[in-house]
C-alpha cells in the first residue's frame, strides 16, 4: 500500500556516478553537509556516542569536498559527531583520538539534488527522520536535480513528476497527520490535497472515509475525487463568507450577533421598518443610525439591519401576525437543500470532466461511448442542437486537450486528427454537448431521461475502469428514478424513456 511520504527500497545508480573513494578523515575536517536531508533530530544519542568511544565509526560515512578544506558529510552526520564528541573525550583524557573512515564523492560536487536524494535514502533508513524532513528532502532534492537524474529518483521513490510540488505542499501538514494519512493509505498526491483542504473542518476523516471505500470498492480514486470537489467547495464557500464578513469590518458595520440563549433579539431588518414619519429605510438613508448593521444570507449577501428599532426612533412596519408554522420550517428545510444540493452538483462537474478526459485520451475508446455517441448524432436530441447552435467549444477543446480554445481553429484540428482517434473526437462532441445541457446548478431537480442516460454511462465506464469514477451523492440521488428496470419479460424499458426526449 502506498504512503503519505515515498522512499524508495533500494538506491539506485545515478547517471554517469562517478567511484566512490574510501579515505580515512580527520573528524575534526567534517562538517553538516547543505544537502543532508536530516533537519531535525541531527544530533547523536548518547547509545551512538558510547558505542563509538568504545569502538570508532565502523561503518564508513559519506562525504563530498568543500571549497575550505573540509568535508560536507551527506550521509552519516550523527555517526560523524558521535566521533569529534569522542575524540574529544579521548583528547581531554590523554587518549590517541581517532579518525573516521569516508566515502569520497568527488563526483557530486555541484550536484546538489542528487546528494540530497542520497541522504534522503540513508537517513530514512535509519532512526528518527520525521515525515516532514523526508518530505522537505524530496521537495528540494526534485528540483535541484537535472532532467535525467529527476526521472531516476522519481522511478525510486514511486512518485509521479509532480512529486515536488506535492511534496511541498504536504508539508503544511504536521507530523501526527501526516502519520495518520500514511496509516490510512494516502500516496503522496493525496496527501498533498489533503493539505490543500486542511483547513475545512472534518476534512481528513472523510477523506479517510472516501478512500476507504475507494479500497473496498476495488481501487480506483472515485470516491476520493467527489469527496475532494465537495471540500473544495465548501472552502470557496467558507472564503466568500470570510470575504463578506471583511468587506463589512473593513466599512465599520458590525455584524448582528445571535443572541444568548434566554435573551430577545432586538435586531429587524430594515425591510420591516420605517422612519418615526412611515418612510422606508434603505442601507443609505440608516447609515447614519448607531444599530446600522448586517446580518448575512445563504449567499453571503448583507441583510441590512438595525440592531434596536425601538431605541433609535424606528416604527416597526404593521404587518399581520401568525406564527412560524410546520409548513414553515419545512420551507426552511427545503431552502436549506436547494443550496446544499446547488453547490454539491457545481462540485461534481469538476471529477466528472476530468473522468471524460481520460475517455477521450484513451487508446481505444469503450464500446459504450462510441455506441453512446453514434446514437445522439443519428438521433440529433434536442439538447445535442441546442449545444451545436451555440457553439461554446471551450469543454470540447479542453476534453480534446487544446491548450488555448480561443485561438484554436477546429477545422484544422479535424483534418490533422489521426483516423484511430476519429471515434474519441466524436464522443468528445457529444460529451461536451451533454455537459453544456446539464451545466446549470438546479439541472439536479428537473434531470432528463436523456441526461441521466450520459450520467448513467459515464458510472458504467468508472466501475469498469477499477472505480476510477463515481458519481456524486447528488448525481446517484438526481439519476435514481431514471435507472433502468426491468420488465417481466427480461427487457430494459430505458430506451423508451429516451426515446421520449429525443
């Protein structure tokens, strides 16, 4: 199973390495080198300081030569110390001090991310490296290397090309999470966003969850990418309100607080007062009152208000009274899903459009989306034209990987397109034509039988791909009355339902 911070087991050989020398050293020449991927715990216990007074450094350290005459010891540090704290010891005694036994790496002299890589490898096999000085290690030792010894060390640590930045930012984590997201079977990808959301309340146990699930549904990043787009849309929620709530501090207006339990709460909106005269109250004519303030809505909009009508001259608007009733709170609660549901369907647009990417991108497209593209362009939906008519290309470009859809000429894609990739291209059309039909928030509360069929696919083409896509919980809860079921002679009554919005 994978983990949070990637080592490799073996050291491979670096490109072109040159021999290593042993030479012996005087211990007082070495020195911490920059490169040495130990930043915490650097110094010697007092087992190894023992045991080397007794015996000396049995096994040989690593060094590489300095411009002043002394050695950067990249392998071996606290071996290294243990023996100048001896020699010391030995000095202050009478005793013949003894030297320490190297090797010479004349070779990486200049090369400072693979002697960094080197250390990285050394120090974690041994006691006391934490997660963050072996993340720290592969962040710097990735970038400082060339292009060739990068695909090496990346090889060796199991990691993809974008191990540097992700080992980067994992590094935001502390050291007790990034055990647990070890223990939980994140890689380092997944723990670099983890990091990314780490400030949204309860975000690593349900990404625990997600990739559990992920586990028992046979492999796959499914569940995990759902999961992700929704936290990530929780955190642009929670930023727009902590955005609000600055614009508010930043204009001097207080924000209306709840009140304590037992306590009245004074505070209208100014859409239910008036002036002493009967006037209305706008946000500029009470700018003016001592309780202007605000209180905010679901969309993070201010609700202007006045903190006490009563004290500050304001007649509350003569409105009948009835009391909040069942049907309210159910409104309330409605309300409450409406948003919920809004956000999480924005949310799942993300994973599933990457999910189509990887369909276009493959070899061979799957037999289930070329039928489902062979069938919409014969039958031409009414959502298939509508797209067509409009002819907003961005998502079919960026399906097709076209880097700048703005500046790229179709027709000329088409005639270079290679004749193996003719099918993907056409479900790539379709897909974006399926993609601008369901592209509004509240698509989830009216979905069509043609829609949900394009949703349907793409989770037959995920759980057949090891799970590599899920639907949302929104998804499965939006396509539930339009799976198909089967009649009692054994056939599908899907197509119908198709049929009818064609």
């Amino acid at each position: 199973m994978a983990t949070a911070v990637s080592t490799p087991t073996t050291t491979p050989t670096a490109p072109e390495e040159g021999i290593a020398q042993v030479v012996v050293l005087d211990a007082a020449l070495l020195v911490r080198d920059e490169c040495n991927a130990r930043e915490h715990n650097t110094e010697p216990d007092e087992k190894l300081i023992t045991s080397v007074k007794e015996i000396g450094v049995e096994e040989p350290i690593s060094v590489r030569p300095r411009p002043d005459g002394t050695y950067g010891v990249f392998k071996g540090w606290r071996r290294a110390q243990a023996a100048q704290v001896a020699n010391a010891a030995a000095e202050a005694e009478g005793r013949p001090v003894r030297t320490v036994k190297a090797y010479m790496r004349e070779d990486l002299v200049g090369r400072d991310g693979w002697t960094r890589f080197l250390s990285l490898v050394e120090n974690d096999h041994r006691e006391g490296m934490s997660a963050h000085d072996t993340l720290r290690a592969q962040e710097l030792a990735l970038i400082d290397m060339s292009a060739v010894d990068r695909r090496t060390a990346a090889k060796a640590l199991g990691v993809g090309h974008n191990a540097a930045k992700q080992a980067k930012a994992a590094q935001k984590l502390d050291d007790a999470t990034l055990r647990r997201a070890a223990a939980g079977g994140m890689d380092l990808e997944q723990t670099a966003q983890l990091a990314e959301v780490s400030d949204v309340r309860g975000a690593e146990n349900r990404l625990l969850r997600a990739l559990q699930r992920d586990h028992e549904d046979g492999g796959g990043r499914g569940h995990w990418d759902q999961e992700m787009a929704l936290l990530k849309a929780e955190q642009t929620d929670a930023e727009a309100r902590a955005k609000a709530l600055a614009e508010l501090d930043a204009a001097g207006i207080p924000l209306v607080k709840q009140p304590l339990y037992g306590e009245k709460d004074r505070s209208r909106p100014l859409s239910e007062l008036t002036t002493g005269l009967g006037n209305p109250l706008t946000e500029d004519s009470h700018k003016g009152c001592p309780g202007h303030s605000a209180r905010l809505d679901d969309e993070h909009r201010p609700v202007w208000h006045c903190t006490d009508p009563a004290q500050h001259g304001h007649k509350v608007r003569p409105q009948p009274k009835k009391p909040r009733t069942e049907q309210d709170e159910k409104d309330a609660e409605e309300r409450r899903k409406v948003i919920a549901c809004n956000r999480a369907w924005k949310a799942a647009v993300g994973p599933r459009q990457e999910f189509v990417t990887r369909l276009v991108r493959m070899r061979t497209l799957p037999d289930a989306a070329r039928v489902f593209a062979q069938e919409v362009l014969l039958t031409l939906p009414y959502y298939y034209s509508s797209w067509t008519d409009r002819q907003e290309f961005e998502t079919l470009a960026r399906f097709l990987g076209l880097k700048d859809p703005e500046k790229t000429n179709l027709r000329e894609t088409a005639a270079q397109l290679p004749k193996a990739r003719v099918v993907n291209a056409l479900f790539a059309h379709v897909a974006a034509a399926c993609e601008f039909g369901i592209r509004e928030p509240k698509t989830w509360s009216h979905l069509t039988a043609w829609q949900a069929r394009y949703l349907l696919l793409l989770e037959t083409l995920g759980q057949a791909d090891n799970g590599s896509y899920q639907l949302s919980e929104v998804e499965q809860q939006t396509v539930a009355s339009h799976r198909p079921t089967t009649s009692a002679d054994g056939d599908s009554d899907a197509s119908a339902d198709a049929d009818a919005d064609v």
